[in-house]
C-alpha cells in the first residue's frame, strides 16, 4: 500500500516539475525578449572611448638590482632546503 502512495505521489510530482519547468522557460524567454526589445540600437559613431590607464596609487619604492634580486633568491631557495629536509623526516 506504502508504495502505490508513492508512486502515485511521485507521478503527481513529476507533472507539477515537467509543467513547472515549461512555465519557468516561457518565463525566461518572455523576459529576454522584453530586455532585447528596450535597448535602443547602437551607433558605431557614438561608441564610448575605452577608459583611460589608471595609473598605479601606490609606487613601489623597494629596492631593486640584480645583486639584490639574485641574494633573495638565494635566501628563498636556503629556506626551501631546510624545509625540505624537514619534510622528508
């Protein structure tokens, strides 16, 4: 008895969601059309400029050479070792 409740149950469900989702699509479509239909053509002549570059708000003043660049790397890859060997115990 508990399973014919629920197949007739389901059945009913899957009508209301078959019905639901041609609702939900006409919906959908009504929309789009609405939303194409308001927007005014456009004019290649009265195309908007691209923005102009920002320039950056904060300037980086760090130090930089190549002395300075190749030692950081060095200290980068001293600290990659020592966790390595860490990591393999």
């Amino acid at each position: 008895r508990n399973r014919d409740k629920a197949e007739v149950f389901e059945q009913a469900l899957a009508r209301v969601s078959h019905r639901l989702a041609e609702v939900a699509e006409a919906s959908a479509a009504e929309l789009r059309n609405e939303r194409i239909a308001d927007v005014p053509p456009r004019h290649p002549a009265a195309a908007v400029p691209p923005p102009a570059k920002l320039s950056p708000q904060r300037i980086d003043r760090r130090p930089d050479w190549p002395g300075l660049r190749k030692r950081q790397a060095s200290t980068r890859a001293v600290g990659a070792r020592r966790q390595a060997r860490r990591d393999s115990r």
